[in-house]
C-alpha cells in the first residue's frame, strides 16, 4: 500500500467530514474555495464535480485499507 503525504491526507479527511456531516459537493466546493484552499497539483479552484470523484476515490482506498490485512507469516531457511 503506498501512503499519500500528510497535506493530502488531511484535505481528503476534511472533505469526507464535511461530507459525513450532511454538506453536499457544492456546499464542499464553496467552504473550500472560501478558506482560500486551491487543488494540489494544478493549484485551481475547487468544482463540485472534482470534490465528489475525490470522495469516491477516498472512500475506495478506506474500503481497500480495511480489507488488507496479513494472513500468515512463514520464514524459511
């Protein structure tokens, strides 16, 4: 599993809290727009339609984290 860097991480948790308390992409897209918060790679404002595959995706990962798990540890010689 590759790890996403901790600025990633923490826009991704926010949008999926905002999300979780009831506000919808647009409601997203403008409170992110409002705190001056510009995507990260091409430094533009926030769409509604980017907020949501970006939730999508980000609840994709949790779902992948949860079912990764070790199953069994064998050392040979």
């Amino acid at each position: 599993m590759f790890r996403i860097g901790t600025d990633r991480l923490m826009r991704l948790e926010l949008m999926n809290k905002l999300h979780n308390q009831g506000l919808s992409s647009r409601d997203i897209c403008d409170y992110l727009n409002n705190k001056n918060i510009r995507t990260v790679r091409t430094n533009n404002p926030y769409t509604p339609k980017l907020i949501w595959i970006t939730l999508q995706k980000y609840k994709k990962r949790l779902q992948r984290i949860r079912r990764y798990r070790i199953l069994r540890i064998k050392e040979g010689i």
